[in-house]
C-alpha cells in the first residue's frame, strides 16, 4: 500500500529562521495499563501558531495536550518548548495558561482574584501591578466591570472569558485550550470563536486548541492535526486537509464525503507539454466506470491497471445532471438544512451525499469531474 | 510523617500485641497460647472441640442441641449477630420515614441520627441503667400502672437494645441516603413498563438500597461484635465478650492471653470487614441521582386504607423508637435531678462538687476529670486533624498501591480500642529500646495518641469525600498557573473542603471525649482519668453522681454535635 500524503503532513521541522519549534512532540507515547491513549505521536507547532487537534472522543486528543501541559508524564518519547526538553518540567513550571471545558474557575474566589491568582506566582507580585494587570485582561475579554463578582454568577459564556483572562493573565508563553466552548449553544459558540481567535492574533500567542467539531477546528486554526486512536492521521492547514484527506478517515470526519472504492481499469498519461492537465484513470465502481484524476504531469500519482483505488466527492461537487463521470440513482432521504437540502441517494445499495438548492425525488443521475475526485488510497494489485 | 506517626501510634503497637502473644516467657516463639484458647470450651464452646482433633460428628450434635456452649467467643459473635438483626430491625422504618415522608422536622430528626456517633458509649449505658434498672424509669411507669417490676439488668436483651440505640440510627443513616439517591425516573420507567409500585420497588429501589443496608449491617456486626463499655456496665463478667476478657486480663497483667485473644478478635472482625468490602467493591453502583423520589406528606389529606397502613405502622414505630433511644438519654437527666425519695435535687451535682472540694488523692475527682477529658480532647483533635487531611489527600489520588495504603489508614476504625490501649501500654507506656536507650512515654501522651487514632477516621471520612469530589481541573489549573503542589492544597483544596474538616475536627473532638475502652486501659495513673474512665468508677457505686457526670459528657458531646452538623456532617459518609 501507498499512502496519499499531502504537503502538509510533514512540517517544517524548523521555522523560517531555523529556530526549533515552539511545542514539539517526538515519539510521545502514553500508556494506561495495556492500552495507549497517546501512540508515538511526533508533532511540531510553530511560534505564535493556532493549532487544532481534532477528532473523535477517546482519539487522545486531550491526552495529548495534558502532556504538553505536565499533567500527563509521557510513556515513551520527549515533549520539548523551543528544542529544551520539559517532560520532567511540572506544569506549574512550565509557562502555560490552560482553558479546560468547564472553565474551572475557583468558586470561592472572585473573578479578579481568580485572574489575579496566577500573578502572584510572577516574579515581582506587588499587589498595585497585579491589579492593573487584572484590569488590563478584564478589558481585554470585554468584561471590565466583572472584577469584584462571584465567578458562579455569571453566565457559561463570560466564565470562559474569565477563564481565557485567567490564563493568559501571567503571559504564558504557550496557550493550551481544551474544548474551551463545547459546553456553550451553538450560536454563542461561532461567535467566541471570532472573539477567541482574534485575542490570539492580538496577542500573537502559540495556541493549541482541542476540540471534536471538525467545522471549529476548520474554522479556527491556522494548522489541524485529525487524530484518532491516539495518533494524528494528517496534520495539515484546513484547506488541504478539506481539499486532500490523507486518509478514508480523514476524509469522512472532516466535512461530508462520498468514498469510492473500485479496481482501475485504464490509464490516461497526460503528455508532458499540457502543462494545465491531468493523468486520470478509469476506476471500475460497482456498475459504472468513474473517472478519477491522477494529478498532472510530473506529480501524478503512480497508478497501473489493476490496482485498487480509494477516492473521494465532495457532496458540492457530486452535481445532478452534471460532471463528466454519471451515477444513476435513486433519493432514499433528504434533509431540509435552510441553505441547501442535504439528499441521500440510494445507488445499488451504497449511499451517496449532494446537496441542492431544488427538492429531488424519484430516479436521479449525479456526476461528477475527474478533477473534482481525491484519491485517499491506492492498493497495488 | 503521618504515615510515621501511624506506625508508631497504631501499627507499632498492635505489632507489639502480635509479638506478645506469641512469644513465652523465655523468648521463644510459640502458638501455644492461640492453640489452648481454640482448644477451650470457654471461648470457642463446642466449636473448642473441633480444634481440639475431635470428630466432626462427634460434635455437631452437641452444637445444634438446645443446652450447647457457645464459650465467650460464640457469645460475642452471639450477641453481635442478634445486635445486627435488632438494628437493622429499627433502623429500616427510620430510613422508610425519613427516605419517603415530608414533615415539619425530618431534617432535624435526620440529623439526629448522627447523634450515637458523637455520643460516649458509657453515658450511653448510664442512661440504659437510669432507664432499666431495678429503681429504672421503666419499673417506675409500670409500677405506677400496677405491673410487676422487670429485671433487664444483666441481660441479653439490655446489651442488645443498648446496642440498638447505637447502631440502629447507622444503618437508618446510610439506607436513608443510599433510597434518596433512587433516581425518580427509573422508578417512574418501571411504571411505565409495567410495574406496579411494588414491583417497581422490588425491582428498582430494593437493590439500590440493599447494599446500604448490607453496609449498616456489617459496620454493626463489627462494631457490637468488638464491644466494651455497654457490655461491661450492663452485662458485667456473667455476661462477658471477648473485649471484656481481654479487659480482665490486662487487669490481672496475663498479657500474653489478653494479647492472643485480642488476635483472635482481630481476625475476626477483619475478617467480616473485609469479606463485606470486597462485596461492596464488586457491587457499588454509583447513581448519582439526578432527581430524587418526591416525598409524601406524613399527614394525608384524603385517609384511605392505603394511605393509612404504612403511616399506622410508623406510629407504632415511633413508640418503640421512643423507648429505645429517647428514653435512656431522657432518664439519665431526670436521674441526675432525682433524689432517693423521688423528689427533685441538685444533690448529685453537689456530691460532684463536694467530692472536688473534700476528696482524697486516690478518689475520683470530677474536675481533673472534665479537664483531662478537654486537654486530651484538644490535643488528639490537633494530632487527629492533619492526620486525617493527610491521609484524605492521599486516599483521593490515584496511583499504584492506593487501595492498600486506604485499608492500612482506615484500619484503625475497625480495630479495637482495647487493643490500641493493650499495644500503646506495652509498646510506649512501658517503654521500649532504641539503640540502648529505654523510651518510654507517660500515660497521658499515650491516651492522646490513642485518642488521635481512634478520631482521624472520622476527619478522613469528612474531608475525604470532598476532596475526591473537586474539580481535577481546578487543582490542573492552579498548577497550570505556577502554583505548587502544596500551595494547591492551601490555596484551592483545603478552602473548598473547609466545612468537611471543620467537621472532621468536631468528630475528632466527640470521639476523644467519650473514649473510653483504650482510656481505660491506659489510665493507670490516678491522674489520667476522663469524664468516661470517672463514669464507670461512679456507676457501680453511685448511680446519681454516675448519671449527673453523664449529663456534663452530654451537655460536651452535645456541643461538639452542633458544631458537626452546622458545617454539614450531613452530607457526609457517616
């Protein structure tokens, strides 16, 4: 087998500068007991970078931020803040501000105590400054009258920003931020999110960011890891991850898909001249014969007659009464979503995702063009 | 440094117990003492003769026959199980009462049922005395109604229903909390499947609440089976158990028997614990109820047959519970304000007061006694108290080994105080050599240690439940902040859980005051006394001043109580 990697699978090991990177994990691995939350993972994240680790739950995902932490000592392998090695660093000396789901916001404290209280662990704690400082964050968090109140009196939304000005108060070197707004309504949500990710740039501080909902992670994040079981499968900005899923896994968790699975029966190579075309191949998927693109001259992928091929169609780009490549079908489902209507069609047992602006009903044909089609696996035969 | 202390303070000397029993006069090692007390009828009864090689069948006749002898082990064991079953008896309807009725004062009386905790065992037997004694409440009411008089002193059933009194509000008290905790819609589910309400009840909420009955039932067997005071007030030597005997023997300085039969009744003891937790680990089933089921009002508004019934068998309950745990506390104050003609006096308090002023070295003086019992009180409470925060904290994390480090530090609750006071006399109080130097430690410091150990339990059993209930991430966070691991439990966990320690406290307070199997036994010194140690000396020869020093370990004990229930003993695991 061949994996179909994208570019961004193998960052930088260093920056622009050549400096180390801000967090980098190498070979980390966690065990409880027998089974490995956390399986020789290997990550780098930038300076002043917002990176996502995304994916299901028990995918290791919060396992992998409490050991950047110092929750979590690691089984196997180093975590390292600028090329130093910290896996024996306890957090509380690590220069991190954490956000846990829940806020965690110390209930017999007020909000400006529980801002403050990181400041009396900095190195020159006077009480004038350390006010100034919780007056500075309050105001950065839009909550400036919020000092003297009782955390538990405010609403699920300001704690979290309480929570954020919490952590950030002694200026952390590193941001790390567990599903921070997963316990918030779905419109609050998209509109912290704006406000999350606008402090970070202000402030230009390296992010890690946990969450489960891949439209968050697209949303947010200047570099995504999709993980699951206990490893990342890509890592890769959000275009690429969205446009070119290094995996069938990737491919279905981030955004709907359509997958394919079928033997190539014939290869197009495209001449050498044809600068702006591709190789495609002809991939024989149950009844029909699919039309798949191989990339153009020079970077086409290495596909012979007879091999297995994975590929995947967007549910935008799979069209009624479109695209070069026809699939006849029949609609089994459709759901009414406001913008578009998500409809499932049934074609010989396999479902395939569109979505339309026009109700569907009855027989239909959805097609698609070889450019639009990603291959996330090949088998050679 | 605790885990130091509770070597040297518990470990150390039930070590010590274990030595003795089975080390001879000239420093051989021998099982000879533990194979004549299995060999003894008088401990073990007919049981004796199966150790002693004889046939099986030979005995097992013998053993179910009417007349058998059950030997001071058989009875101990005898009295515990016929104790369980009496308490879990009365203590069933309490927790129905209080798990399913609203009336005005079912918090209070839920409370209430915290009270034989912080109660002494001895003034406890002083008020069975002043109730159901010769010249008792009891013969007094039905002699004012023309029946004849009953004897319950120096019974069975006197050591049973003052064990009751003890234990029926525990089991009351953990089944009250574990029916509360039945959540509402799995009861209403059941319903709606099919069953009727007592189906639904059989099906739903009895093996939710049976186990917590199992829990009552088991720390009843344990605690009646390793009984001291009550039995010796109100059974006297006619009706001995083993902590009795162990007793007499340290009186009579045979060590070596008092330490085998301690063993013995160690073993035993543990044994039954451990058996019911290794129970309750395969069976817990934690249902944080999210919605408890709604009470009903006590009093019904619409009187049907089936409204009715249950409220009419409560009614009845209520006037044996009335007898059995009002009435004791009830004629010890009456009895301490009664004079020999009947009439009110406030002669016992000045027989107290007199005896103060006019009494001689060797007699038992009432203020060294209320001073030695606040002195000790206070600093087992000071010893008591980190201890026990200690060991919270390390029982609430998780690592290797943690299960046995909880069952080493909650040993003490199981063990008896006539063994700590045995092992604490033999190992400091005599003394003991370190590098040629001979150590020993008075009197008073080893009663405080003992009391300190008999108390931290209680301050685990209050703090721990807190601890383990926080936030992780409000302990990560402050780290995450640049707290350290100690300024976390100053700054985060021990403010939150301050109540729970502050109860702890209390109960560490209680329990030292009305201590008194290891105090007995270390008290040897005419100074070491305490309010208890002065009760058992008054009550064999004068019950007024007995029942009088009674009410003055109440009025303590009562205090300490309010403190423990104004800070949310409520809540809590006990």
């Amino acid at each position: 087998m061949k994996a179909v990697g994208s570019e961004g699978d193998r960052g930088p090991a260093r920056g622009p500068d050549g400096d180390p990177p801000a967090v980098e994990l190498d070979g980390v691995t966690k065990r409880y007991g027998e089974t490995a939350a956390v399986d020789s993972v290997s990550l780098r994240i930038r300076e002043g970078e917002f990176f996502t680790l995304v994916g299901p739950s028990g995918c290791g995902k919060t396992t992998t931020l409490r050991l950047i932490a110092g929750f979590e000592t690691p089984t196997a392998g180093a975590v390292r803040f600028v090329g130093e090695d910290v896996s024996g660093v306890p957090p509380e000396r690590r220069d991190v501000g954490v956000v846990f789901q829940n806020y965690a916001l110390f209930p017999h404290m007020t909000v400006g105590e529980n801002i403050g209280y990181g400041l009396k662990f900095a190195d020159s704690p006077d009480r004038q400054s350390r006010d100034e400082r919780v007056a500075e964050l309050l105001e950065l968090v839009d909550l400036p009258d919020a000092a003297d109140r009782d955390p538990e009196s405010l609403s699920g939304g300001q704690q979290q920003r309480v929570a954020m000005a919490r952590a950030l108060a002694p200026s952390p070197d590193l941001l790390l931020l567990d599903e921070p707004m997963s316990a918030l309504d779905a419109q609050l949500r998209e509109r912290l999110r704006v406000q999350v990710r606008a402090i970070q740039s202000e402030l230009g501080i390296t992010t890690v960011y946990i969450t489960h909902d891949q439209e968050e992670a697209l949303a947010i994040s200047d570099r995504m890891a999709v993980m699951r079981a206990g490893a990342p499968e890509q890592t890769a900005a959000p275009r690429d991850v969205y446009r070119r899923p290094a995996s069938q896994f990737v491919a279905k968790f981030i955004g709907d898909n359509n997958v394919f699975v079928g033997r190539v029966t014939k290869v197009t190579e495209v001449s050498a001249d044809a600068a702006d075309d591709t190789s495609v191949a002809a991939v024989d998927v149950g009844s029909e014969t699919l039309r798949v693109a191989l990339g153009g001259a020079g970077d086409a992928l290495d596909v012979a007659v007879g091999d297995r091929l994975t590929f995947c169609v967007r549910p935008e780009y799979l069209r009624i009464d479109g695209g070069e490549s026809r699939i006849r079908a029949t609609v089994a489902n459709a759901e009414f979503l406001g913008e578009t209507t998500r409809v499932t069609l049934d074609w010989d047992g396999r479902d395939l995702v569109v979505r339309t602006r026009d109700p569907l009903s009855g027989g239909v044909v959805a097609g698609f063009d070889p450019e639009d089609a990603h291959v996330v696996r090949v088998d050679t035969s | 440094m605790t885990s130091a202390l509770l070597v040297v303070a518990f470990y150390y000397p039930i070590g010590t117990v274990l030595v003795e029993a089975v080390i001879v006069v000239d420093g051989g090692v021998t099982l000879g003492v533990f194979a004549e007390i299995l060999r003894d009828p008088f401990y073990f009864g007919e049981l004796a003769r199966l150790f002693a090689k004889e046939s099986p069948f030979a005995v097992a006749p013998d053993i179910v026959s009417s007349d058998r002898r059950l030997g001071i082990i058989g009875f101990t064991a005898y009295q515990a199980v016929l104790s369980t079953i009496a308490s879990v008896a009365l203590g069933l309807p309490a927790a129905y009462l209080l798990a399913r009725f609203e009336f005005r004062g079912r918090q209070a009386l839920r409370s209430l049922t915290i009270v034989p905790f912080v109660l002494p065992s001895i003034m406890v037997a002083v008020g069975f005395v002043a109730t159901f004694g010769r010249n008792g409440t009891l013969n007094a009411v039905l002699g004012a109604v023309g029946l004849p008089p009953v004897e319950l002193m120096f019974t069975l059933e006197a050591i049973v229903i003052a064990h009751v009194f003890y234990n029926a509000p525990l089991v009351a008290r953990v089944t009250t909390a574990a029916w509360e905790s039945v959540d509402a819609s799995a009861v209403e589910t059941a319903r709606s499947l099919g069953a009727g309400p007592i189906r639904a009840f059989y099906d739903v909420v009895a093996p939710q609440v049976y186990p917590a009955v199992l829990t009552g039932a088991a720390l009843t067997f344990v605690f009646t089976f390793g009984t001291f005071p009550i039995v010796l007030a109100l059974g006297g030597f006619q009706l001995a158990t083993v902590e009795v005997f162990i007793y007499r023997f340290v009186r009579d300085l045979s060590y070596a028997e008092a330490a085998a039969l301690a063993i013995i009744e160690l073993v035993i003891s543990l044994g039954v614990l451990l058996a019911y937790l290794r129970y309750e680990a395969r069976n817990t089933v934690r249902s944080r109820g999210a919605r408890p089921l709604p009470r009903r009002s006590l009093f019904p508004s619409a009187p049907t047959a089936r409204e009715l019934l249950p409220r009419l068998g409560l009614a009845g309950y209520v006037v044996v519970a009335g007898l059995v745990f009002v009435a004791p506390i009830a004629s010890m104050v009456l009895a301490s304000v009664t004079g020999g003609d009947g009439g009110l006096t406030l002669d016992h308090y000045r027989f107290l007061v007199d005896r103060q002023r006019t009494g001689t070295a060797f007699q038992v003086r009432p203020w060294p006694a209320i001073r030695n019992s606040l002195t000790f009180a206070g600093a087992a409470t000071l010893l008591a108290l980190p201890m026990g925060v200690v060991v919270a904290v390390l029982t609430t994390r998780r690592y290797r080994g943690r299960k046995l480090v909880d069952a080493a530090a909650m040993a003490p609750l199981a063990v008896s105080g006539i063994i700590v006071g045995l092992g604490l006399l033999r190992g400091l109080v005599f003394g003991f050599e370190v590098w040629g130097w001979r150590i020993t430690v008075a009197g008073s410091v080893a009663i405080v240690v003992a009391h300190a150990v008999a108390g931290y339990p209680f301050v685990v059993r209050t703090v721990a439940p807190g601890l383990a209930g926080l936030d992780r991430s409000l302990i990560e966070s402050a780290r995450a902040l640049g707290a350290s691991r100690v300024r976390v439990i100053r700054d985060i966990e021990l403010p939150l859980v301050w109540p729970g320690v502050v109860a702890g406290a209390a109960f560490a307070f209680a329990i030292s005051i009305g201590e008194f199997t290891a105090t007995v036994v270390l008290a040897t010194g005419v100074d070491a006394y305490t309010m208890p140690v002065a009760i058992e000396r008054f009550i064999g020869r004068r019950l007024g001043p007995a029942t009088a020093m009674g009410v003055i370990l109440l009025i303590v004990t009562g205090l300490s109580f309010v403190v423990v229930e104004r800070l949310g003993g409520e809540s809590r695991g006990l």
